[in-house]
C-alpha cells in the first residue's frame, strides 16, 4: 500500500496456440457475397502474419521467436515449419515476394530471411536503446520503415520512425517526438506519406518521406482519429491511395495522407468512418475486389467483416462471419482474395475500456515528500525516511479518472507537492477502511491450500476474481487489494491495483491490471498460480512475481471527479 515499489523485468514468454481460417472475398465489386465456410488449419503456436504480394503465400510466426510456418492460402497447406533458432520475441513481419525476401523484426534488429525457405541469411542491427515495435517496407527502393520506442525518454516523445536500406543496414531517415504509444504503420507510396498511429492519445503522426534519400520529415500534422488505434494498412482503391485505420472502439476510419488544399497545401484527412461492432483489432485489403476485411472481437467471439468500399469512400458492410474466439491479426491473400486469420486458441477475454496510457497516471509510485498515514485500527506511518508508494490512492484516482471520462493529469514526473499529490494522497486516506485493513489482515495470516471448510489463499483469490466477472463484463474496473507479505510483516507492505479486464488461457483466470509501480502500461494476476506477470500468456505465469492473495477493494470506493483534463464540450 506505502510500501516502495520494486521495478523488475520479465522475458517475454509463449504465446497460446493459433489456427488460420480462411475466407472467401466473393466476385469483384459484387455486394452480399456469400463468404465461405471457416476452414482452420491448425499451427500449434502463431500470433502474427505477413501476406506474400500476388502469390498466395502467408508467413506466421510466434512470438516467443521458435517457429516460422509457410502456408498456401489456397490450399490451406502448411509449405514450410521452421525453428527461428532465436529466443527473441517477432513483433513483426514484412514480405518483398519478388525478391523472395522475409522481414522479421525483432526487438532490435531485423532479420533478413529468403521467404521460399524461412532461411536466415543476415541480420541489421537496430539501436540498442529502442524498443522496435511495426515495420512497413518501400519494395520500389529496397527500404524498410521501422517504428519503435526510445527508452529513458518522456513517454510523450519515445515513438520514432526511421528508414533502413535493406542492401546495407544503413540507417538513412529518421523522425523523432511522434507521439507516446506506437500502435500502427502505413507507407503510402503514391503520396510520400508514413503513418504512425499513437494508441494512447488517439492521433495519427503525418510523416514526409523523400523518397530519392530516404529523409523522413515529421510534418507536424496530429490527425484525430476514433478511440484507440489499433492498426494501419494501405488501401489502393478506386480513389487513389489511402490508408484504414482499425480502432479498438468499433470504428474502421479511411485516411487520405495528403488530401490537397488551396494554394497549393495539403494534410491528411479523415475521410470516412464506418462502425463495426465490438473491438475493431486489425484490418486487411482485397485490392482486386476493393474491400476491407476486418476483424473484430467481443465477450461472445470473434468477427470477419467484409466491407465493400466504393467510389467517393463510401463504405458499406456487406458480410459478417463467425470466426471463433480470440482472434488477433488479419490479412487478405491477393491471389485468392481470402481473408486469412490468426485465432488464439484456448483463450476468452474480456477487457473494460480503461486503457492505462490514457487514464492511469503517467508517473510511478515512488514518492518521498514527509507525510504520515493513518491505517485504522494501527496506527499512523510517518513517511519521511525512505520513498514510499501511494498505490491506493493512485488506483482509485485512475477510476475516477476513467468514470469522469477524463484523461490522466500531465505530470510525467512523480509529484510531491501541489493538486495532484494533494489528490492522490487524499484518495489514498479513502481507501483505508477497517473493512478494507481486515481482509489484508486476515488472508496474510491464512495459508495457501484449504484447512477442512477454511478457505485458503488460492481458494479465496479465486472467489474473488469470480465475484469481480460481471463488473469487468460490464465494462466497470475494478480496485483491487493485492496481499504481497504473510503475518509477519506489517499491513502496509502490500498493494493496491485497478482491474480492467479478464481473460481465461488454458483454464486458468487471468486478471488484467492496472498497476501504479508499471505506468503505461497493463499487468496481470494469474489466479491458480499466484504470479504477476507482463502478459497473459500460457507459460507467462513461471516466470512472473509471486503475490499472496487478491480482493475485490470495491466496496471501500466511491467515485470522485479529479480537476484534471475535464472532457471537451
């Protein structure tokens, strides 16, 4: 609760297994084809994809980096499975079909693959102190674009671009400050313009490209787009080049990267918006019958929408399908028109709206101004002597901060003085009730396994997480008591987080968090295994941090409106 919170890192671990399900895009500009049946070709493991341009073969590859699958999207036959001999995680993949080449990017750096094979031919190493995150690829002159995230700078300013010659590693182009969660690229080739789609403060960066140098020039334009931007993809349609935008809030947007204006100007535009239902993940193009194939997800499944997009950017849905559960990428053969999809399989989710780069607090739980805290029923801590965390009443304020339809304060650094600490410290206060300080008092003293009708740890934790379903299916957070020390230690030595969602993997309830000590950024409590961890993924829980036990902190809440960032209008 003030205890001062420990920073440790994890490797990232397997993911769960994925099936690929493809489906008809119907006859050319035909409106109301009738998709195919779901066909599923089992991959074992897989979460990410990459489409060969005119020849029907699709790469998938799991991001715990072991294997690379081929496959024919025709046939739906597994051509090549090989072992990536590297335990680097894919965050993703590009494919040049003529130049038999395969792109994949790991962290920091790229893999330069022949894509007939799946052989490694070389690597390009990437700056050390970034984290690599989307790749897009200028086949016409042998370029690649790669967006990542500069460590050990303000959150606001660690998305960059950059432009790599294939031929040599040469790092030729470079846009720095482009916002402060990268979660989406786009190169129009046509129009000079990268993409670079910022998940956290729901814009899109507008960047010029010199395609003679490679020069990347930020244009200083922050196009507003729909609620949580998920993915970008180029569409070559009937009005030129333009780029779609997948938004998890149920909304696929078109962009037009340099629509022209008077006197010879230009910007990127909004251009069309169509809703699609549920959480709007990823989107693929059928440039030969000009649709979108999108994939959407929700509590009762997952969705491949085909949206016919005509002349003067109208767009109009015109199939809808059932593609099981859990489903994460899409992409859109061009020899076959099908939409092949990525499924993870053996998992349900269910996520709030709560996004913690939006309205969890930028800065850490670390904070070192004197103060004292009183605990009923204890006594009161002085807080002078060593940093100290106020992890209480940074949950709660988030969750007024997401009930209010606010966005977080602009600190980026931990106050210890003004409004925000004054708020913060006040909330924590708030949530130290008796009823609150019993539960921690009495589940540090219960064992992990049950004693006769005495409930232990697990059993409780599992109770509680059971409890909490129906207000995260609801779309309400959820505060959290996180019991961290037995008997022996004192109260305030465990922690407080703000549940925003749920997933099951395997059968195991899974716990999404927003953790104060993690800012930007999601956790997760594993309910049988008792591990926090970075993801939610099958094996994740073995290498995560034990905790004791959780609770369901709700009924010590009540909603406050903070002063910060009222909503426009």
């Amino acid at each position: 609760m003030i205890r001062r919170p420990a920073h440790r890192t994890h490797r990232r671990p397997l993911l769960a297994g994925v099936a690929l399900a493809a489906l008809g895009a119907g006859a050319p500009l035909a409106h109301g084809a009738v998709v195919s049946a779901v066909d599923t070709v089992p991959t074992g493991t897989g979460t990410d994809l990459a489409v060969a341009a005119g020849d029907g073969r699709v790469v998938a590859a799991t991001t715990d980096g072991a294997r690379l699958l081929l496959l024919d999207a025709q046939t739906r036959q597994v051509l090549r499975d090989r072992d990536r001999q590297s335990t680097r995680p894919v965050h993703d993949l590009a494919v040049d079909a003529g130049g038999n080449r395969l792109y994949d990017l790991e962290t920091n750096r790229i893999v330069v693959r022949r894509l007939d094979t799946l052989a490694r031919l070389r690597v390009i190493a990437l700056p050390a102190a970034e984290r690599a995150l989307h790749l897009d690829i200028d086949l016409a002159r042998g370029r690649l674009f790669v967006v990542s995230h500069r460590i050990g700078v303000p959150e606001a300013r660690q998305v960059r671009l950059r432009t790599v010659v294939v031929a040599t590693g040469e790092r030729v182009g470079l846009a720095t400050d482009l916002g402060e969660r990268a979660t989406g690229l786009a190169y129009s080739p046509a129009l000079r313009r990268v993409l670079v789609a910022d998940g956290a403060r729901n814009a899109v960066a507008v960047v010029a490209y010199g395609a003679g140098t490679g020069a990347l020039t930020d244009t200083g334009q922050r196009l507003a787009v729909a609620d949580r931007p998920a993915e970008l993809t180029r569409v070559d349609g009937p009005d030129g080049d333009r780029v779609a935008l997948a938004a998890r809030g149920g909304r696929v947007q078109l962009i037009h990267p340099r629509r022209p204006l008077p006197g010879g100007a230009s910007e990127a535009r909004v251009v069309a918006t169509v809703a699609v239902g549920g959480t709007a993940e990823s989107v693929g193009v059928s440039e030969a019958t000009d649709r979108l194939a999108v994939l959407t997800t929700a509590p009762t499944g997952s969705r491949l929408r085909w949206i016919q997009l005509d002349a003067g950017n109208v767009m109009t849905t015109v199939e809808s399908r059932p593609v099981g559960t859990a489903a994460r990428r899409v992409v859109v053969d061009r020899r076959s028109h099908r939409a092949v999809v990525t499924r993870q399989a053996g998992t349900a989710q269910t996520v709030s709206r709560f996004i913690p780069a939006v309205h969890g607090f930028r800065f850490v739980n670390l904070f070192s101004t004197p103060a004292a805290v009183t605990f009923p029923g204890v006594g009161t801590v002085p807080l002078a002597s060593i940093p100290y965390g106020l992890c209480g009443g940074m949950s709660f304020g988030a969750l007024d901060t997401f009930l209010a339809g606010r966005t977080r304060p602009d600190d980026t650094a931990t106050p210890n003085s003004g409004p925000v600490f004054d708020y913060v410290f006040a909330r924590l206060t708030h949530s130290l009730t008796p009823d609150l300080l019993a539960r921690y008092a009495t589940l540090q003293a219960l064992p992990l396994g049950d004693v006769g009708p005495v409930p232990g740890r697990r059993t409780v934790t599992q109770s509680e997480a059971a409890a909490i379903r129906a207000s995260l299916e609801a779309g309400r957070p959820v505060p959290l008591g996180v019991v961290l020390v037995d008997a022996s230690r004192p109260i305030w030595e465990n922690h407080q987080v703000l549940a925003i969602g749920r997933s099951v993997v395997d059968g195991e309830v899974v716990i999404e968090v927003y953790d104060p000590n993690f800012p930007g950024r999601s956790r997760f409590l594993w309910t049988t295994s008792l591990m926090q961890t970075d993801s939610d993924a099958p094996g994740a829980a073995a290498e995560g941090t034990p905790f004791m036990a959780f609770f369901s902190a709700a009924p010590a809440y009540a909603p406050v409106t903070p002063g910060w960032n009222p909503p426009a209008g």
